[in-house]
C-alpha cells in the first residue's frame, strides 16, 4: 500500500494506492486483483474488493467504482445514485461514508481533495483520457461547487516514460493537439518515441493551479507490486489484473 505524503496531513480524508499485494486471487491475478472486467475468478475479486473496504474502514457496498471506458465523462456521486452503474473515468463527491475508487494497469490513477470545500475524486488518467480533457473537465466539476477552494492532487503508480513506447500515429495525435505537446515525447528510433504520461498529466494539473505531488513507481517494472497492461503484453499474457486506489473522506 501506497501514500501520498501531501494528502496523508489531511485528516479529513482517508487514501490508499493499493498495490496487486495481500489479496484472494491466483496466478496473472495474485493476488489483489479488484478487476471485475478481467478473466479472474469472480469470488475472488469480490473477496478482493471487501478487504479493500474493510482496509477504508467502509462497507462494501459504499465503494464507489467506475466502468472505465478511457472517456473524459465526470460524474459527481450522491445518496440519489451511487448504487447505479457509474459510466465514466473520474468521480467526484461530497457524501461521507461513501469511498471512491478508480483502477489502474498502466494508466494513471489520480486522486483529488479540495480541502477547503471538503470534495474528494478520482480519475483514471489514460493517454485517450488525458488527451481528451478528462483532468480539466474534473477540476472545473469541483471548481463550480465554490470558487473558492484548495485542490490538491496526487499522482499514483504508472506506467514510466521509459517504458511507454509508442508509434508515430500516436505521437501525431497529441501533435495535432497541440505543438506544445512535443516535449513529453523522446525519440527511440525512425518508427518509435516514448511517452511521458506522469509529466503530461501533472502538468495538466499544474496549469489548474492544482497543489501536485507524487506516489512515483513504475507499474511496468516493478511487477512484484503492480499489474500491468504493457508487461502483460509483452508476456503474451493473455489477460491482466487492477490495482485499485480509493479515497473516501472522514
């Protein structure tokens, strides 16, 4: 289990990035896997799932979790809907007693906390997320509730830049953005670059005037402590687990 030092001097909120540790499953899984979109065996992720709860101090039916669709849709949880399916890639609330998480093989798992308007959030931050607006779509979300406000972030466990490599439709796609865009990309030979996530993202953030730190680990090498996408891949793996990060506020 992960922390993020900034947030950790909150005692309004509780979090967690939760490494693949401690967990039921078994195999590609093991063993804390809280996918339900994987192969896993189902009794597994839901035996996953309420140690995470139990972890939060919450019950299980209050951990909030997405169906992630690399979307830039935000939804703010409330009593009215949190037992509904929640399509989207960042949520947002208010209610106490409820735990938001996101989950995350690669991909960059965010947490949010205003601290002044007592909001917390997640959002899973992939390139097509991040791309598409997904971090300044949330934090203006949590900017409308008052104008005033403290917002603090956290960025967790991801995939590193020295690791992500892409090809060149892919660097086109963020040029076509932006210009600017070039500098989170390094070149490795005529065909390929890397990507630099972790900074694309943090500085989206920054430019929000968002307060930014770091749980910084690479998902792809330290496979002792993360699943991940790419790795699996390249395994020729046939399937991955999630790890889960969860905030709730006190």
């Amino acid at each position: 289990m992960f922390y993020s030092k900034k947030l950790n001097k909150f005692k309004g909120i509780k979090h967690c990035f939760f490494s693949r540790k401690g967990g039921f499953s078994k195999g590609l899984y093991k063993s804390l896997n809280c996918g339900k979109g994987s192969k896993d065996n189902k009794k597994n992720i839901l035996k996953n799932l309420h140690y995470v709860s139990q972890k939060m101090s919450i019950k299980k039916n209050k951990l909030i979790l997405m169906h992630q669709t690399h979307s830039a849709k935000v939804i703010e949880i409330r009593e009215s809907n949190y037992k509904k399916k929640i399509n989207s890639d960042a949520i947002i609330t208010k209610v106490k007693g409820l735990a938001l998480g996101v989950l995350t093989a690669d991909c960059v798992p965010i947490i949010i906390y205003d601290s002044k308007n007592e909001i917390i959030g997640c959002i899973h931050a992939g390139w097509k997320g991040a791309l598409s607006g997904i971090i300044k779509k949330t934090v203006n979300k949590i900017k409308k509730f008052n104008t005033k406000n403290k917002i603090y972030a956290s960025v967790g466990p991801c995939i590193n830049k020295k690791n992500y490599e892409i090809d060149l439709n892919f660097y086109k796609k963020f040029l076509n953005k932006s210009k600017k865009n070039k500098k989170y990309f390094s070149h490795k030979n005529k065909d390929k670059k890397i990507f630099n996530l972790r900074k694309f993202v943090a500085d989206k953030l920054i430019e929000l005037k968002v307060k930014v730190d770091h749980v910084n680990y690479d998902t792809y090498r330290e496979k002792v402590n993360f699943f991940s996408y790419r790795r699996s891949r390249k395994l020729k793996q046939n399937d991955y687990g999630r790890c889960i990060s969860v905030v709730r506020l006190i």
